[in-house]
C-alpha cells in the first residue's frame, strides 16, 4: 500500500488478530480440548499462544504444518520453553511438533487430534490445493472439531483505500488469492461437511462502533462438529511431512504428597498471607490507611489466594484436593460457599519498624532463625538473607495473557495489525 494510506484504517479494540486468538481458546476450552493440530501454522503466532498453560482442560499435545521451512524456524523459537517454563513447572505435560508441508498433503502421523485450527489460511492458498482441503481435513484427519477463519470481503467497504465495489477494489493483502462474501463462504463450508458429514455454524469476530450489523465481521468464522466420530475415515492417503522440531516442556512430575506434606507448605505461605501489612501496599492517605486495616481480618483468607500460589497448585493439582485438604486439618473452617477460610491458628506476628525499613518474619519451620524481608525493594522483587519470600508468580492461567511479554503477540503470516489483523 501507498504510504499515508493507513491513516484510513479502521482501528479494532482490541485488536482483530487477537479477537481471533481469544474466540479459538474461548471455543477449544468450552469443549473440553486436549490435542490441538493448527494446520498452516506460519509463524507459530497461534500456537506459541496455545501453549500456555490452562488450567480447564489443558492442552497436552499441539501440532502445527506449515510450507515454509524458513518461517518455522520462527515458530520453533517461540513455540520453545522459556525460562518461566522451567521456574514454574505446569502442572501437566506438552509435547509441540513442527512439521513442513503442504496442506494438500495428510500425514498419518497427525492422525487422532481433537481439533484442526485453520486460521487466516485458505484466502492464501491457491484453487489446486484449496479444492483438496474438505478431503484432507474432515475425510482424512476427521478431528471432532475444526475451527476455520478467512476475511469478510463485504467488510471491506469500511476501508476506503481498498475502494471495494469498484472496479479498482484491492484485497486486504497483497498475498490474499481470493475474499469472499459471507454466502460464499458459506456455501464452500457447507458443501465439505455435507460430504464429510459433518455440522457446521457460522459466526464472526470484528465489529466497529455504528458499523451496520447487515455487513457482517471483518473476520468470518466456521465451526465444523463431526456427527459420527466413531466412523472411520473416508478418505485415506497420505503422503509425509519433514518433522522440523519435536518440543516438550517440562512439567511438575513428582509423587502424590500426603496431606501433611501439602499442610506443611500451606502453613509456610499462610504466615505471609495473615501476617500482611496492608499500608505497605497502598498508596493512599494516613486516615485511609488505618481504616484498610482495622478492617483487615488476619485470620480470614480468600481460598483463590492459595490456589494462586504455584506450588499449591502443584502439590495439589486441582482445587478439589486443595478443598479436601483445608476440610482435613481443624485448623480451618471454610465458607461462603468454599470461597473463604477461617484461619485457626496463630503465626508469629510480623515486626515492622516502619514504611521504608526491613519486615522480620518468624518461619514456621525447624529452624528458629529469623528470616529479613524488604517488601519494597526498587526492583519490586523481595528479598531475605536466608531464604527467598514465596514468589507469588501464579500459573499463567490468572491472567490468560502473560505472552503478551515474551512472545510479542505476532500477528498471523508476520503481518502488522493494520486495522484488519
């Protein structure tokens, strides 16, 4: 495009390509998928997203194809461990393998995934292999559940600089082959899952404020559901893809702990959490800060505060155990419908001289040594002189977003998110 022409641009909020990341884990979760084959991956951008932990019905095996062996070296980086990875281990093992191959091809070895994601591919492919997608992805692969996103064409009126309608009208990317209108791609979707028997729904993502509901979304949507998953495939050739990478993360793979084991880490972190000084963490004025403290019940803890601590999710894996254990030990008493904890015990109390001096804490464990934390320390980490503060870092499932850092959020096919993702 000419340059000043993205000044013309519609701007989504928040942006398109992450509108379409957030529907496909939104839909994975909702039914409950495990294995999930992202078919024209490019750079990794979806699957370097699915691979952060979840903790309803967690992601164990991905997959991923894509034609370019150059691009993959990409996704292979960010689709790697990082060092969060290995500090907090995830609770449940992921194997990710990178393949290069085409899309008109079926590798007996990607057989058995739950789900097939083919996002913002088939407007790039060309009408050869396109017309062999339905036989390779619902005849041979036959996931239970496909996901598959391409513009809206009609959507396209929106963008001026692609003066759709006229006889000079662009497509939103110079690599685009084709975009279709909403009954286009309808009719496409329908004819695969008549003949491959599978449902099909359609839905979108993308509105712009005032936008006429009569357009559609920027972004169509088809969901395919397969109405005999036990029937077997009937298309089946397949060719083979050159395995580029095989990556697995590393996870917490220790033995069951004993409920006096659980107890014993559960009562180290609880001297922190009913020992906190509220004033220290706020901001406001002398007068608020005493009223925030006088209603502070140190005895009374939100059962999520446990639950967020990585290594109670570890020794306990799910909240149900976390439940069973509170339940064991009288020195607690749940509520508000197990939301809430009474705490029926006492820890040392912590000491603190004032706002800008060390907090002394008495450890509840063999030793009696005492430990010195600065709860404000420039760098916003604390720190002690024998043993580390608990880190609060939770899993990546209390934000859902921690990439957002590390992997910088690549838009699919490296694009710029330029208003249509």
């Amino acid at each position: 495009m000419e340059a000043g022409e993205d000044n013309n641009l519609v701007l989504f909020d928040p942006p398109l390509w992450r509108q379409r990341r957030r529907f496909v884990v939104e839909t994975l979760q909702n039914n409950e998928i495990t294995s999930v084959f992202d078919f024209g991956c490019g750079e990794g951008a979806l699957l370097s997203f699915l691979v952060q932990p979840s903790e309803k019905a967690p992601i164990t095996q991905l997959a991923g194809v894509d034609i370019s062996h150059e691009t993959l070296k990409t996704t292979v980086m960010d689709c790697s461990p990082w060092r969060y990875d290995h500090e907090f281990l995830r609770l449940t093992p992921l194997t990710v393998d990178i393949y290069q191959g085409s899309i008109d091809v079926a590798d007996q070895r990607l057989l058995g995934f739950d789900a097939l994601i083919c996002m913002e591919v088939i407007e790039h492919v060309d009408p050869p292999v396109l017309n062999k997608f339905f036989d390779i992805v619902l005849g041979t692969y036959k996931p239970k559940i496909v996901i598959v996103s391409t513009p809206n064409v009609e959507f396209n009126v929106y963008f001026p600089q692609l003066k759709y309608g006229t006889p000079e009208a662009t497509l939103r990317i110079e690599d685009h082959r084709f975009e279709w209108t909403r009954r286009e791609f309808q009719e496409w979707a329908n004819s695969g899952a008549e003949k491959y028997n599978y449902s099909v729904e359609f839905t979108g993502v993308g509105t712009i404020k005032d936008g006429d509901p009569a357009i559609g979304t920027a972004t169509q949507i088809a969901i395919f559901r397969d109405l005999n998953p036990s029937s077997k495939p009937l298309f089946a050739t397949f060719g083979e893809y050159n395995l580029v990478k095989t990556i697995e993360f590393p996870y917490y793979n220790e033995p069951e702990k004993s409920t006096e084991e659980i107890l014993s880490r559960l009562h180290y972190y609880l001297q922190f959490l009913c020992n906190r000084v509220l004033d220290g963490y706020t901001n406001d004025d002398a007068d608020d800060k005493r009223t925030r403290q006088e209603k502070f019940e140190s005895n009374r803890i939100r059962v999520e505060e446990i639950w967020d601590i990585h290594e109670m999710r570890q020794l306990c894996q799910t909240q149900n155990k976390l439940l069973d254990v509170l339940r064991s030990s009288p020195d607690f008493t749940l509520m508000n419908n197990n939301e809430e904890m009474i705490v029926h015990r006492e820890y040392p109390l912590n000491t603190k001289v004032n706002d800008d001096e060390d907090v002394c804490v008495k450890t509840p464990t063999e030793t009696d040594e005492w430990q010195f934390y600065n709860y404000d320390d420039d760098d916003g980490e604390n720190s002690s002189s024998h043993e580390e503060q608990p880190n609060w870092v939770t899993t990546p499932v209390a934000t859902n977003e921690w990439q957002i850092s590390n992997n910088g959020w690549n838009c699919e096919d490296g694009e710029d998110d330029k208003g249509w993702g």
